[in-house]
C-alpha cells in the first residue's frame, strides 16, 4: 500500500508540474520565433498576403513571426507539413480557397476540418462573371434565360480543374438551374482571350484579369461573386442579388494552426490578426492588390470553413469529379 501511495502521490506530482508548465507556456506564449508556412513562391497573391499580415502580427505579439515559403501541389505540401507540426503555437499555415476546393475532388494527405485549428479569415477578391458583348446580355437573369433556351450551347473558359473558374461556374449550374459547358485551358491568358474572341461565352475570373477588358468595352461584367460587392467594383451587384441563390466563389486566405492549439494561444492569435486587419498599412497593401480584407474570430472561421467544404463538395460533384 504504501509502494502504491508513493507511485500514485508521484503521478499526482509529475501531472501538475506538467500542467502549470502548460499554463505557463501558454499565459506567456510567445517566447520565440513563429513561422507561417506559404504553399505558393514568393511575390504570389499569398505570399504577399501573408508577408503583410505577420509585419503586424510581429509587433502585437512580440516575437518575430516569419514566412516559409513551400511551393509545390497546390499549396497541399505546405499545408501537410502544417498539419503535422506542434501544436504549440508556433506553426501557422496560410490556407486558402484552393485547399478548400481541392478538398472536394482530391486524396490529401490531411484533413482541413479534422487536421487544423481555425484561427481567423485575412482577406478575400471575389470572382467576376465576365460574357462576351456578342452574347447580348446585360444582367445574370438574362444570361440565365438564354442558357435554359439552349442548354449546354453556352460555354465558360477554365484555366485549370479545381479553380475558382471551374468550379465557380459548376456552383452557377447548379444554383441556376442551368448547363453551361466546360472548355478548358492553359492558363487564364488563354482562356480571357477566347472569350474576347467570341469562342467561349464567358468567364469566372479574379477581378484583376478581367476589369482591364471590362473597362475597355471588351467583356461585359455581370456580377461579382462574393456575398457583399467587392470594394473595386462597387457598382456590380453579387450573384445573390443577381437572384443566383447562396452563391459565394471567392479567393480567399486565413489562417490555421495545427488541431489542438490550446484555446487561449489561438485566441491570443485571432486577436493579433485582426490587430493587424485594421491597421492602415495591412489594409492598404490588400487593397493595392484588388483583396477586400475579412477578420472574425476563430469560431466564426470554423463555420466558415465547412461552408466552403460543402459547397465545392456540390460543385465537384456537379462537374463530374470523383476522387481518384
């Protein structure tokens, strides 16, 4: 009996010394060098976005919080390193709209709902629907009645399987009613300049490749697809008010840890993102590059997350892609 006092009054010891390191660890987190992984090169949308809101982060926190960028399979090596790591505060990944849409179709090597811990949405730069002038539409009601009268006649340039200009308009088919074909691309150059050629009918496209041709009277803009109007066209009115029901395709970024973060070193990294949202610098840099900045608190990124999931889920399979 008293062997096993011994052992269970040591046990008793070992947990609470374990525990108040945790909580100490956690009250003074951090204590080093945070790092953010990037799954695309630097100079890219995300790099950028990612370099601009660690600046800030830096100087709430008190540590320097760095980028790593590891490019390579559409930003999942990155984000499968990240969900490996320690979950102890000091590896972040920046996810995006892209690992939510590959999540749909794709075998990763993780799980975006299972694998992390949401910390806060940075920004976002809707898709624009964009039709050629010939096709004689002025609004979205009028691209949708022409392609009930001609089902799967209507055509939409993708610059790649997975992307918010495939899927986006697959998302339209079905929250529309309609089928509009699919004819793929290169690259997005290639498949803006079909449509300014007339040989495709239109394009889901980021707002940056398509308003040039928009405000040269090239292409026509109908819509925006985020759910407000996006800040650099705030006179095109979204796809839900254009009557296309819950319909949402934007790029967008934010931020995630490895799951089981604790609680109080994730909130205390909520705070400091959306520190550096409001700062002028953060704000303006989006803003040179087209992103309408975003912020929230982790529970409301969670949600947010598996709407995304769920939504490419139905897209995906709309457009007829099967895990392999």
């Amino acid at each position: 009996m008293g062997q096993s006092r011994m052992l269970l009054r040591t046990f008793a010891i070992v947990a609470a010394l374990t525990f108040a390191a945790e909580a100490y660890a956690q009250t003074n987190y951090p204590t080093r060098t945070i790092r953010i992984l990037v799954g695309f090169t630097p100079g890219s949308a995300s790099d950028l976005t990612a370099r601009l809101v660690a600046s800030d982060m830096s100087k709430t926190l008190g540590q320097q919080v760095i980028i790593e960028n590891k490019p390579g399979a559409g930003a999942t090596i990155a984000a499968t390193e990240a969900a490996r790591a320690a979950n102890d505060g000091y590896t972040l990944f920046l996810t995006s709209s892209a690992i939510a849409a590959n999540a749909a179709f794709m075998n990763l090597k993780f799980d975006m709902k299972k694998d992390f811990a949401a910390i806060a949405p940075v920004n976002e730069v809707p898709l624009i629907l964009a039709v050629n002038p010939s096709l004689g539409v002025k609004s979205v009601g009028d691209l949708v009645k022409l392609a009930k009268s001609k089902p799967g006649e209507l055509t939409y340039g993708s610059p790649g399987v997975g992307t918010g200009s495939h899927l986006g308009p697959e998302l339209f088919n079905v929250r529309a009613g309609v089928k509009i074909r699919q004819v793929s691309y290169r690259g997005s150059p290639e498949a803006v300049n079909d449509v300014l050629a007339g040989r495709t009918s239109l394009i889901f496209s980021p707002s940056a490749v398509v308003l040039p041709h928009v405000q040269a009277g090239r292409l026509v803009a109908l819509a925006s697809g985020g759910t407000k109007r996006a800040g650099v066209t705030p006179n095109l009115p979204t796809m839900m008010e254009s009557g296309v029901p819950d319909f949402d395709v934007s790029t967008w970024f934010g931020l995630v840890a490895p799951a089981g973060t604790p609680k109080p070193i994730v909130d205390k990294l909520a705070q400091a993102v959306n520190a550096a949202l409001k700062s002028e610098g953060v704000s303006a840099g989006f803003k040179a590059q087209g992103f309408d900045t975003l912020g929230g608190s982790p529970e409301e990124f969670e949600k947010f997350i598996d709407r995304e999931l769920k939504k490419w889920a139905a897209a995906a399979a709309a457009a007829g892609l099967k895990r392999p």
